[in-house]
C-alpha cells in the first residue's frame, strides 16, 4: 500500500467510528427510558384533561418535556386506538394525534 491509500483508508475508518457513536448516541436520546413521566398533582391534572379531551379511555403513558410540548398523555381508548394527547404547561390541549397510522 502506498501513502495515499493508507491516508485514505485511516479517514474511510474515522469516519465510520464517527457514524457509528452519532448512531448509538441517537438510539439513546431516542430510548423511552429517558423520558420523564408526570407525576404528582400535574399527573392528575394531566390526566383529567387528556381523557376529556379524548371523551375517555385509560392513560397508559406519559411524559414530561416532550419534543412537541410541555406534556404528553397516551391515552388507549376502549377499541385500542392510542392517542397522544398535547399539553401546555397550563394544561390547555394544544394538539394530539393517533398512533393508528389510518387515523392521521
């Protein structure tokens, strides 16, 4: 091998470590172990206003700091349908969408 090549296959290798740690750190921030869940007083205010919102089923996740707003309830209606359910920090719906893909 001459020099270039070995230049070549040192950056092709830097690289790839790169790309590899960008993914693993992705797949972290990405992780539902990381996601802090609303408890206290705001979880039953939570609550409350996503199953109204929703016109009932049962909370089955939530969240605190979500990347589209201050709170989101999961709520799993009766037929199965999951609907996460938008909040601001004064609890105000400000938008929620379902996870059946039929439904969006």
């Amino acid at each position: 091998m001459n020099r270039k090549q070995i230049v070549g296959l040192v950056m092709l290798l830097g690289v790839a470590i790169a790309g590899g740690a960008y993914a693993v750190q992705l797949k972290l921030l990405d992780d539902d172990e990381s996601e802090t869940a609303i408890t206290g007083d705001a979880l039953t205010r939570a609550s409350e206003v996503a199953l109204a919102h929703t016109g009932g089923g049962r909370v089955t996740g939530t969240e605190v700091g979500d990347e589209e707003s201050y709170y989101e309830v999961e709520v799993t209606l009766d037929d199965g349908r999951q609907i996460d359910v938008q909040l601001d920090e004064s609890f105000h719906v400000v938008g929620s969408d379902s996870d059946d893909e039929n439904d969006r």
